[in-house]
C-alpha cells in the first residue's frame, strides 16, 4: 500500500513535457527520422526543436492545433530551449549525440552518433505515434534540417494567427 502512496506522488509531481526523458527520446527520434547522423548530416540549429517537440508528441494532427494551443505551445517551446542546451550537454558527454558550434547562426547544430545507442532504442512499434508525427511534421511544415529558425516559426505559428518576437 505504501508503494502506491509513493507512485502516486511521483505521478503527480512529474511534467512529462520538462522532463529530460521525454525531451532526449523525442530529440533522439527527430534526429534519427530527418537522418541527421553525422556532422555532415547534422541537423543546424537545435533551438528548433524546442518548438517541435509538443508535435512529436501530441495526440493530434498538426493541421488541427487551434490558434490559442499553438500559442500556448510557442510560449512553452521558448522556455524548453534552455532544458534542451542542459540535456545536449549530458547527451554529448554520454556520446549520444555530436554538436558543433554554428557560428554564421550562433548556435549549435547537432546530429545522433547512431553507433553508441542500442539497436532496439528506435523500435517503430513503440514510438509508432511520434515517429508517425515526425512524418507529418516534415511534410505539413516541410522541415528540413538547415531550415532557418525564423522561417520555422513563421510556417508553424506566425501564419496560423500566432504573435510571436524576435527570435
């Protein structure tokens, strides 16, 4: 009985989307999915993904999202990207992932060292769904891995009736 008393607590004290979990497997999966493998393949600037992950994980259909979830989501994405500079640190020191300093755009650009993740991490049948919305991210918002931050935002969120600043 304790037990549950315990799970339940870490339940309720547990964010899914400000988790490091969350945030490395679906970073992980989007880095597999667009092929960014190598440094020649990397995926330019990581701040990006910040505003992608809640698609990669959501339930819904990206052409669904109304005007008010998608600004919730772009003011959410803002704060996530200081949790995805932390976690990249932590992933490139595990060997995860390789980064380079991007210094025409003055961030970093990032790509999966596919050899040091076990083989079953990118099983289809258990990330079946964000694998699923990776693939309707790329065609919908036709995201490609050297698409301008800015015109990432303006595709997802500015021409939806998003106020969004400078970024």
């Amino acid at each position: 009985m304790n037990k549950n008393k315990q799970f339940a607590k870490k339940r309720i004290m547990f964010i899914q989307k400000e988790d490091y979990n969350f945030l490395a497997y679906n970073l992980l999966l989007l880095l597999n999915e667009m092929d960014c493998v190598s440094e020649a393949k990397k995926f330019r600037d990581f701040r990006r993904i910040a505003y992608l992950i809640e698609f990669i994980s959501g339930s819904a259909d990206i052409e669904n999202y109304k005007t008010y979830e998608l600004s919730n989501i772009y003011l959410r994405a803002q704060l996530k990207k200081k949790l995805l500079s932390h976690l990249l640190i932590t992933l490139k020191n595990k060997e995860y992932i390789g980064i380079s300093l991007n210094t025409t755009h003055k961030t970093l650009d990032i790509w999966i060292n596919k050899q040091n993740i076990p083989n079953d991490f990118f099983d289809q049948e258990y990330f079946k769904r964000e694998i699923l919305n990776i693939k309707k991210i790329k065609v919908f918002s036709k995201i490609t891995k050297t698409q301008q931050l800015k015109n990432l935002v303006n595709d997802l969120y500015t021409t939806k009736g998003v106020l969004t600043w400078e970024i």
